[in-house]
C-alpha cells in the first residue's frame, strides 16, 4: 500500500450516516411539505407531510414533475422545466392542488442544495398550508368592499369594478349601462317604522335587484337606500327604456315587512357607455346627475343622462348666486292667496307665497327657487324675510278690511332646526303687532316623520306662542291622521292632487272623505287647496270641510290687491 493511498475514515463514514438519518428523522417528523426535486423540477422523494397535505401516496409523487401539486402555472425555462432558479429567495404565496382537484393556498419557500459526492444538484420546496390566513385575509377585504347589511358590493368595489369592465366593453366593442336607484322618502319608513323595518325593506329590494339582473352584471349598495346597477355586454342599440320599466314593475312592487305593507317608489337615473362618460368617476357623477334629475321631476322616475343636463347642474349654481345677490337687492316680493270659509263664504285668512322675478331671469317659479335656497343655505334669510314682510303687509290688509285675518306661512325643516327661529317669529309677531294665534305656520307631513324629539318640541314651543300649527300638502307622504296625533297639529291642508279628481258630482273621492272625517274627530280644521271648480267646492262642503282656497276664488295677488279681491269674494 503506497504512501499516498489513504484509508476510508470510518468515523467519518458513520458520521455521515447518522446524519443522513437525522436529516430523515426531521424531514418525516416536521409539519412542513418538503419535496426534493432535481435540477429539472422532477420530484426526487417527499416527507409524510406532503402526503398529508396533498392526498398523494408517496410513490405517486417521485419521479412526477413538480407541476403536478401546482394550482397555477409556474413560469418555465428555456428547456421547458420549472424555473426553479427564478423562484429562490423570499417565500411566497402559492397554491397547491390536491388529489381530488381541490386547491390549497401555501407559503413556499425554494432552498437550492448544492451537489454531494457525485449527485446531482436539486432544490427542496418548502410549503405550509396558510387556508386560515387567506380565509381571514379574504373576509376583512371582503368586509372593507361590501355592506355588511345587504353583503352587497359597495363605492369603492363598484369603482374598481367598473375600471375593468370598461377595459372589457373597449376590447370587445359593446356597450355597458350604468343605473343609480335612490328610494324616495326611505328615512320615512326608517323613522315612523323603525330601522329594523327599514333594514328589512333594504334586504328585500336588493334580493329583488340581483334577481332582476343577469348573473354577469354587478349590484352594489352605495350606502343608505342607494343603490347601483352595472350592466355589461349590451349591443349598441339595447333597449333599455323596456328594462327600466321591467326593473320598476319588478324591484318597486310593494313589500310586505312584519305586516306593514309598504308602497316603494325609486328615483332612476342612467348612463350608458361609452356615450356618457369615458372613466368611472365621470360616469357615477353623471348617472348621479341624472337621479337627480327624475327626482327633481317629482320622484318615481326614470332619467336617461344627456349633456344638457351638466348645463342644468351648471344653471343651478348660477341660480343660486342670483337668487342671493336677489335677496340682497330686495328682488323678491310676496303674493297672498285668500283663503274662504265655506260655511259662510267669508275670506278668514291669506297664505303668504314667495315670488321671484329676476332683472336677467324673468319670473322664477316657486319649485325652482326654494330647493335652490334649501340647497344653498339661504332658506333661513329667505324664510325670515316672507315672515316679517307677511305680518306687516297683514296689518295694513286688517286696517283697511276694518277685521282681522290670519296668515299662514310655510316654513321649511331648516328653520325649525334652531331656536333662534323660535325667537325670530316671537319678535315678528311683537314688532308687527298681531295677535300671535294670527299666524299659522305651515309645515310638510314629511317633517313630523323626520326627528320626534326635536320636532316636537319645537312645535309645542310654537303653540306656547299661540302660533297655529297646519300640515301642509296632506297625503303625498308615508303618515297618516292616526300617527298625527302625536304632534300639535291645528289645521290639515289637503294635497291639491286629491281634490283634482273630484271632476263630477258623483265623484266618490274616498281618501277626501277620510281626511275630512278623521280630522274633525281628532278635533282638527280641514282646509282644501287647488279649489278650482264649482263641483268641487259643492263637494267640499257637502262633506264638511271647513276652509278652501284656489284658483276658483284667487290666485295669489299683491298685498295691495288683497282688500279689492277679499270684498269681492264676501259680496
């Protein structure tokens, strides 16, 4: 044996060996999947770990590429193989499929090993199932886009899906539709009913949407009784006036809610793309623009978006900076329309109307004005303004008549906010010296419905002063003589739309008849408005109501034209 022929080191050779089987003993015995691949991906050998997780017995596995465990493509070399080598480093995010094809979310991490006495160089993959990671991972994204009442898309889930369905419409040349449903006088049912019944009624109206709508189109919620429709794929020359009409047949039928049968109108406005809007913000604004616009229409309506409505939005500010440079220059005035009782034929009061009539704009109704000034903050000004100039126009119609009227002014929910407006009335009536039970404020039946607390007080405040209460446009709304009994209300003004349909004598107008007859037994006077027939005023009287006022009497006049018209009318 040569000098330089060296002896096997047996300690080595068993050190070797016991290490082998301590590296064995911790791959069988760690929680992790392991799987040793060669330099090509193929599956050397894997730990019980693996077999545990994927389903695969061990002899399924070696000698099988890695991709059989993956649940997504992995990126391949230039000889077809896993790029194993693009993937060493930080562990990541991956999936695995098991067995039976269902899929397993993993962290793995790719650790190279180097070539040992003669093998060949591999890699050892390193996995652990993270499903409850991703499961909470999902249900907090899941939370922060959806509305956890009706579990619904919400803003910011409709945005960004809005940014790929437009790629989408771009690339395959249809169009998409964008529809906004705002439910009108919701907070009604909300607080006369309770939230409960008005969660229920949300519920309901978004399982009725997403039945409406086909599996591939989006319903979100956008917070309160909003809500948004996307519809994809539509032909150019889709008719959707036809699906409109179908979504209020079918979405905005009544429901039943713990024996409350509730009548649901919406407010609909639309765009389409790529005619309306070319970015999502731009298109949510639009349709926006025109829910806006079928609400302004009296609500219940649909509203397709065209250009010129930007002018309309456009004119209402400019509206709005008119409407204060006019209530600085003295612009506005007031017109008094009488009011008659019927019993007797004699004018017992006038109701105070504003009116505007503009050096640029020409006369300006009423309905555009007074929204404008709700909107801009000026109804307060405004409505301080008709009351003082009323209570001393009232004084100089009183001296003249040689009696007394009373004057009814309609206040907006704004006013009754604060108590400075309470102080506001008590110097008006002092500073034109009425007596305060001349003076009738008219409030919307919507307002009672709106805050009980806050209402209440304020309307006993009111009667304190010995200031009357009426409710003003009776009927149009969700409340009813039952539920009036809770407030101080005087007088009733019923809606002018009821008493349109009293066109003949033997008209039966039952919601009339109600109001008249449930209003007296609640000690409570009746007044009709938009009396413009002599049918009308017979019926009226036949059912006993007690004061009337329209065009069949007046219209409204100036304070100067209130005297000549009064003696005409008392004969």
């Amino acid at each position: 044996m040569g000098p330089g022929h060296r002896v096997p080191d047996g300690g080595a050779m068993e050190s070797r060996t016991e290490g082998a089987a301590l590296r064995r003993s911790i791959l069988d015995t760690i929680p992790f999947s392991i799987i040793a691949t060669d330099a090509r991906g193929r599956i050397v050998t894997v730990n019980p770990a693996t077999t545990a997780l994927l389903g695969y017995d061990r002899d399924e596995l070696v000698g099988a590429p890695l991709s059989v465990v993956d649940g997504a493509r992995r990126r391949l070399s230039a000889g077809g193989a896993p790029a194993l080598t693009d993937d060493q480093g930080d562990d990541v995010e991956w999936v695995y499929r098991r067995r039976d094809g269902t899929t397993v979310p993993v962290q793995e991490a790719i650790v190279p090993l180097d070539a040992e006495d003669g093998e060949a160089p591999g890699f050892l993959v390193v996995a652990y199932d993270i499903t409850h990671r991703a499961r909470t991972r999902d249900h907090v994204e899941h939370l922060a886009t959806h509305d956890s009442l009706t579990n619904l898309p919400n803003r910011a889930h409709l945005l960004r899906h809005l940014e790929g369905a437009l790629e989408r419409a771009e690339q395959t040349s249809l169009h998409l539709a964008l529809v906004l449903l705002d439910l009108d006088h919701f907070k009604r049912i909300n607080d006369s009913l309770g939230h409960h019944i008005g969660d229920e009624l949300l519920v309901v109206v978004a399982e009725r949407l997403l039945a409406w709508t086909r599996s591939d189109d989006l319903v979100a919620r956008l917070g309160g009784d909003e809500f948004a429709v996307v519809l994809h794929d539509l032909p150019p020359y889709a008719d959707l006036e036809r699906r409109m009409e179908e979504l209020m047949v079918d979405v905005l039928a009544p429901v039943v809610v713990h024996g409350y049968e509730l009548a649901v109108t919406g407010s609909i406005g639309g765009i389409r793309y790529p005619a309306d809007g070319e970015d999502p913000a731009t298109l949510l604004k639009h349709a926006d623009i025109a829910m806006y616009e079928a609400k302004a229409a009296g609500r219940n309506a649909i509203r397709w978006f065209d250009h010129g409505m930007l002018k309309d939005d456009d004119g209402r500010l400019a509206l709005s900076a008119a409407l204060r440079q006019a209530l600085e220059q003295g612009e506005l005035s007031l017109a008094y329309q009488p009011q008659l009782d019927l019993a007797t034929g004699q004018v017992v009061g006038v109701e105070a109307l504003a009116r505007w009539t503009s050096p640029t704009l020409g006369p300006v109704p009423p309905d555009r004005f007074i929204p404008v000034a709700e909107d801009g903050g000026m109804i307060t000004h405004l409505g301080n303004w008709v009351l003082r100039t009323a209570c001393e126009a009232l004084v100089r119609m009183q001296e003249e008549l040689g009696h007394p009227l009373r004057l009814a002014v309609n206040v907006s929910p704004r006013q009754l906010r604060g108590r400075a407006w309470l102080e506001e009335i008590a110097d008006a009536i002092s500073s034109a010296g009425i007596a305060p039970a001349q003076l009738e404020v008219e409030i919307t039946e919507g307002l009672l419905i709106e805050d009980h607390g806050d209402v209440v007080a304020m309307l006993e405040s009111l009667r304190s002063l010995g200031v009357a209460i009426v409710v003003d446009d009776f009927g149009r709304g969700y409340s009813s003589l039952a539920y009036l009994t809770k407030f101080p209300i005087d007088k009733i003004k019923i809606d002018r739309s009821f008493i349109s349909e009293i066109t003949c004598a033997d008209n039966d107008a039952a919601i009339v008849d109600a109001i008249i007859v449930m209003a007296h037994a609640l000690g409570m006077t009746v007044v009709a408005e938009g009396v413009e027939t002599a049918v009308q005023e017979r019926y009226l009287r036949e059912r006993g109501c007690d004061e009337v006022q329209g065009y069949r009497y007046s219209p409204g006049v100036p304070a100067d034209d209130v005297v000549q018209v009064t003696r005409a009318l008392s004969g």
